[in-house]
C-alpha cells in the first residue's frame, strides 16, 4: 500500500481497557472491500457491504471521497 492512502480513514478509539489505538473507519474498510473483493470470499463482500448499507451511520460522501484518493473510483459505483 503506498503511503499517501495509508493514512486515509485513521481514527483513533478507546478500547475497553482505556488504551487509545488507532483503527481505519467503516468507509475506509468499505472501500478496501471493494478494493480487494477479488481475493475475497464474494459472500463475506456481500454481507459486509450489506450490513454498511443497513447501519444507521453510513456517509456515502467520505466514501467517494476515499474511493477517488484510492483511485478505486469505477469500482466502487459499479
């Protein structure tokens, strides 16, 4: 992965135990789904872009935006 999109969708949690890591956000493990979908069990693909489109929180602007950084644009509204 080249390092201008590795930053791209970093957040930073707390875990239970108190302890800050830094974690990428749905929209960005969406568009490494979709990225990737060809190594990937197509069923798992289904059901996590399924369960992004069913949650209540989805921001499909943050998506395009990351998809056109990624350059992965095609592929995700296809």
């Amino acid at each position: 992965m080249s390092d201008d999109i590795y930053e791209i969708g970093v957040t930073e949690v707390e875990t239970p135990s108190g302890n800050k890591i830094r974690v990428y956000d749905k929209e960005r493990c969406i568009c490494d789904i979709i990225r990737s979908k060809g190594r990937m069990n197509p069923e798992q693909v289904k059901r996590s872009l399924k369960q992004y489109i069913q949650s209540k929180v989805q921001n499909v602007a943050k998506i395009s935006d990351y998809a056109k950084k990624m350059g992965i644009t095609e592929k995700v509204w296809n």
